[in-house]
C-alpha cells in the first residue's frame, strides 16, 4: 500500500479530533492551570534565549524531577501567544493528541505485523481503528481540554515513541541477525525518547516495564535473556532472588517515600489501596461504556473502601481484577495482544493508582493505559468472523458513540459557568464540583446561587477548611456580612481539620486579595484563620508569608516585614518572603535596608532551584533609580 495511503486514515482523524474538541478550545484555564501555569511568572518569556527558557523549564514544583520538558512547552506557548491565552494553550494540546494517535497509528500496525496474521489489508485497518477509536474517546478530554495535563500527554507522546523506535530496533536486530549502527541509533533515540517522556511525567518510569511486556508476550522466541534458559538450576535461583530482592526493595523505598505524604490527605494507604480497587474496575467501565455522567473533573464524590466489605463492592473489584490478570497469563500464547493489552493497562496505573498519596481518581491517568484495554477489545475482534460491512458500519457507530460524547463533553468545558455546572450535574455529591460552580457562579455575578453552592461542599465535606475560607471570602466580595458565629465556625473547623494542599490553595488566593478593598471585611478574620494554622504547623514556612501579607493588608509594616523575615528564616531556600520585605522598604525609601535585603535575596538566589536573576536585576535597577530620585531632592532642597 502507498506511503501516502497509511498516513492518510490517522491524519483524517486528527482533524476530526480538532472539530470535536473545537467547543470547547475557549474554555478558560481551570484549577491546578492557575497554580501550575498562569500563576507561574517564571513562564512569561520575553526572548527566546538561554536563560529565559532555562529559568521556566526549571519552574516546576509537580513531581520529583519537576517535568521541564512540559513546563518548557507551556513557556513557549506564551511566547508565540503573546501571553496566557488559554486558547492557544488548549490548540496546543489538540494537536499532541493528534501526533499521539499517529504514534498508536504506527505503534499498532508495529505490533500487529508481529502477530501470526499474513493480511496486510487488515492490519492496517485494524491499526487505524485503534488509534481513532482512542483518539476520539471522552475519556482523554481532560488530558486535551485541562491545558495543565500537557505534562500526562507529553508523557504519552515520548512513551509512544519509545515503545515504537525500541521495537524497530529489535525487529531490525531479528532481520539481520545484528546490532548494526542503524538498529544501535533507532535504541538510542528510543533512550532518548524514555528521557523527554520522564522529564515530561514520571509516569514514563513505567514504559521499561511494558516494552518487557512486550518482550515477553510478542518476542518469546528472541528475548534477549534466552540464554537465561542455558544456565544452571542453581544460576537461575541465583537470578531469581536477586531479582525478588531488588522488587522487594524497591516496594519498601516506594511505600517509605508514599507514607508521609498520607498526613495532608483524608484517607490513609490502605483505604487507598482498597479504594483504587474499585476505581480501576470504573476506569475500566468508563473505557467499553463511556456514559457522559460518569466524566468528571473531580471523582472525590468515590465513597472510600474501608475494609474489604466496605462497600460491598470492595471483593468483587479485586476479584474481577485478578481474573482479568490471570485471563491475561492463561492466554499468552494463544492470544498474545489481549495479554499485552491488559498487562499495559495494569502496568499503566501502578504509580497512580497504588499506594502513593494522590487523590483518589482522575481520569488523565488513562491517558496512556487506556491504549491496554483497547489493544485487548481490538485482539477479541480479530478473532470474529464477521462480514466486511458489519465490520464498518460497527466501527462507524462506535466511532458516533465516542465522538458524540467527546464533543457534547468539550461543548461543555466552553465556558468557566458552563463546565463547572455541568460538573454539578453529573456530579452533585461532589464537593470540589460544588466549590469550583460556586466560584463560577460568583464571578458570573450569580453571588445567591455561588453561596449555596459553597455551603453544599461545606455540608458534603464537613473537613475541608478551604470551603469554609471560600464562604467568607464570597460573602467579603459581593459585600455581605460575616457573622461572628460564620467566623467562629470556620476556627473550628480549622483546629480539629487536616490541612490539606486545597487548604494551602485557598489561603495563598485569599492572601493575595487582602490588600484589594473588597477584601477588607476578611483582613482580621483572614489573621485569625492563620495565627491556628501556624499553631498546627509552626515550622511551614510558606504560612508565615501569609501571616505577613495579612498584617501587611491592615497598615503594620514593620511588624509584616518581622514575620516575612521569620518566614525566609524557616527555610533560606524559600525567596517570596525577601521579595515581599524589599518592596516594602523600596516603598518607604529605605535604601539601606534593602540593599541588605538584596544581599539576602542574592544569597538565596544561588541556593534556589529556579533562578531569579531577572527579578534581581530589576531591584538593582529600582534601588539605583530611588537613589537617583533622593540625591535630586536634595539637590533642589539644599540652599544654593
């Protein structure tokens, strides 16, 4: 078949992926996009040189290795924007969705040619349907429309890569009987490939796994460890421990790097685990029966599994799981796609969805393991005997099936009300979704349904401290009054609540409107609020900074500037505070003082990991000109 007639089929479906995604590309920048991105100074390059670009790949805070590679796009998607349109960022990632089902394109027909079928014919129309069934599929929408999951489908596009350039590889390898420089380069660049999709998400740490897999299930009879089988009974119990005793290692440093993480969250890492049981089974259902309410933003509406019987549901989730992992290892030989497909999927949770402290579910993280599901629907099908017109008018309906639902899906994230209240519909026991319609509707001007909303995720969630600061802080802003019994339930529920990363969130945002009018009602409460969590936890030094910014709000500099020096105390690597200090006494024309600030602020410049050498010569530049305006007024002053 011509060149140009295999590329044809995934390029039609990009573009039909684009007009489905296309309601909903005005949406606004939702959630952890302000925190992670539009928040973020660092990505506003104005120069695309060295130091610029330098400074926003190292910018990130999410994951150990801190994803540059993806913090690095969002940098370069403000330049060429000029600035936080969220419609350039959203376009964007259509077209990474797009590249990644030509990669699932070129990856099945990879894979498939390595099945014992001889018609090509079929496998390129096999490998078609999979990557347009998976490019069209709802399930993927907040990894496309939720600008900040980037970082899953950079991820998804280098791991695609590496998979497909390992397997070249090896298939050259096989051909010629050798590692030549050509199958050694396509290795090389498969590395390469694994580096950029780690640096984009950690998740990629999982993709060696899965090409073992495929090792395992595609390559039986050239695994590169066939002399394994040569080796002695005693060789091979010698390898078999030391490969026992490394997984046995690697669990316990995983669950001692997870265990702490647990404190901030309200479930702990077995009710996770448990849980996860039963969210693997709905990821699962939402893949073959992608019904539109079961999409979501948030799934903290999953009631938690607390023991084995509780829910109910709990065993017969573990249970299916298992039948399909020892479905897929009794069908190796015979059907060695399907085991493929369901390894893949399991392999692709085993960071997300196991003992690590993250929030219970979200759908980006099928991004990639949904491709394992899809594989093994794809291998059941191969093996019907079914007409060549059913074939295609069943492709078609499905395809109306997923695509429908991804546009009906995108037609609502077109507009911050829209979304949010759609979210509230498909899930009303959800109390993140109740929190984000009430900020919806509260800028929308909407301030009577915005404040019952805020109360629904306050009775769903009677813990969370953050939807008690957001009551307050909607009452502060549409100029309502707060009562003294509001004030005094929102310290209650402070003392006896875990502060958690929503809590954080909230405070940093309230924070920052203190010093604005509309926000003066919530200056001396907002102190309050901060003086127990500081008793919670006195050694945080970012709590400090607010604390600071608080008494900034109310006029007492000297004493603002006081905790904002405690704050950077706390911890010398944490620079906000110096900033908040230098600009207080710049405000008050004390230059001594804050060239000593500047030291400090250079100081700590060289022991931060994002480098602030723009800000600082912006301050050499506002202390010199301060220092230009004060020796004129003496001048004009002193008697001539």
């Amino acid at each position: 078949m011509p060149y140009k007639q295999l590329l044809l089929p995934p390029l039609l479906t990009i573009i039909l992926a684009y007009l489905i995604y296309w309601p909903g590309i005005n949406g606004p920048f939702l959630f952890d996009d302000i925190t992670s991105i539009t928040s973020n100074s660092t990505l506003a390059i104005t120069a695309l040189n060295t130091d610029e670009l330098s400074r926003a790949a190292q910018s990130g805070y999410a994951g150990p290795l801190k994803r540059p590679v993806a913090l690095l796009s969002f940098a370069l998607n403000y330049y060429f924007a000029n600035g936080y349109h969220a419609d350039a960022f959203k376009a964007t990632n259509i077209v990474i969705h797009g590249f990644n089902a030509l990669l699932l394109y070129i990856l099945s027909i990879q894979l498939l040619k390595l099945l014992p079928y001889e018609n090509r014919t079929k496998q390129i129309t096999m490998a078609a349907c999979i990557s347009t069934i998976w490019l069209l599929h709802p399930i993927n929408l907040t990894s496309v429309l939720y600008v900040v999951q980037r970082m899953t489908s950079l991820s998804t596009l280098f791991s695609l890569s590496c998979i497909s350039l390992y397997i070249a590889s090896r298939n050259r390898g096989i051909i010629f009987k050798k590692a030549d420089w050509q199958c050694k380069s396509l290795l090389t660049l498969s590395l390469c490939s694994l580096i950029l999709a780690l640096f984009s998400k950690e998740n990629a740490i999982l993709i060696p796994l899965i090409i073992l897999l495929i090792e395992l299930t595609l390559f039986p009879k050239h695994m590169p460890w066939r002399h394994f089988i040569e080796l002695t009974s005693a060789q091979k119990k010698s390898v078999w421990l030391m490969v026992l005793c490394l997984a046995t290692t690697s669990l316990i440093l995983a669950i001692d790097y997870a265990e702490g993480g647990f404190k901030s969250r309200p479930f702990s890492m077995a009710e996770r685990v448990l849980t996860e049981a039963r969210v693997i089974c709905f990821y699962i259902f939402q893949i073959i029966i992608p019904r539109i309410n079961s999409f979501g933003l948030f799934h903290d509406d999953i009631i938690l599994s607390t023991n084995l019987a509780s829910p109910w549901t709990t065993t017969p989730s573990i249970f299916f799981i298992l039948s399909l992992i020892i479905s897929a290892i009794y069908y190796r030989i015979k059907n060695p796609l399907y085991s493929l497909g369901i390894g893949w999927f399991f392999i692709g949770h085993l960071l997300e969805s196991t003992i690590f402290p993250l929030e219970i579910a979200h759908e980006h993280r099928n991004n990639l393991p949904s491709i394992g599901i899809i594989l093994a629907i794809a291998s059941l099908t191969l093996k019907v005997k079914i007409s060549h017109t059913k074939a295609i008018v069943s492709f078609i309906f499905i395809s109306l099936i997923l695509g429908g639902t991804t546009w009906l899906r995108s037609k609502q994230w077109s507009s911050m009300y829209s979304q949010a209240y759609f979210e509230t519909v498909h899930h009303p026991n959800s109390p993140a979704a109740q929190s984000i319609f009430a900020n919806a509707a509260h800028k929308s001007g909407d301030n009577l349904e915005a404040i019952s909303a805020i109360k629904k995720a306050m009775q769903l969630n009677k813990n969370e401290i953050a939807f008690a600061l957001y009551h307050q802080h909607i009452l502060a802003t549409s100029k309502r009054q707060i009562s003294e019994e509001i004030q005094l339930k929102t310290l209650e529920r402070i003392k006896r609540s875990r502060i958690t990363p929503s809590t954080e969130l909230a405070l940093e945002q309230i924070a920052e409107c203190l010093s604005l009018e509309v926000c003066k009602s919530l200056r001396l409460n907002y102190i309050q609020w901060i003086n127990i969590i500081i008793e919670k936890k006195p050694s945080t030094a970012y709590f400090h900074l607010f604390k600071g910014k608080a008494v900034l709000s109310i006029g007492d500099d000297l004493k603002a500037i006081n905790i904002f020096q405690k704050s950077y105390e706390l911890d010398e690597k944490f620079i906000h505070p110096l900033f908040e200090m230098i600009d207080i006494l710049l405000k008050k024309g004390d230059i001594i003082h804050a060239e000593k600030v500047l030291v400090w602020i250079k100081q700590a410049n060289q022991k931060s990991q994002i480098s602030r050498n723009f800000e600082i010569k912006q301050l050499e530049k506002a202390i010199n000109t301060l220092k230009k305006q004060l020796k004129n007024m003496e001048l004009n002053t002193s008697p001539t």
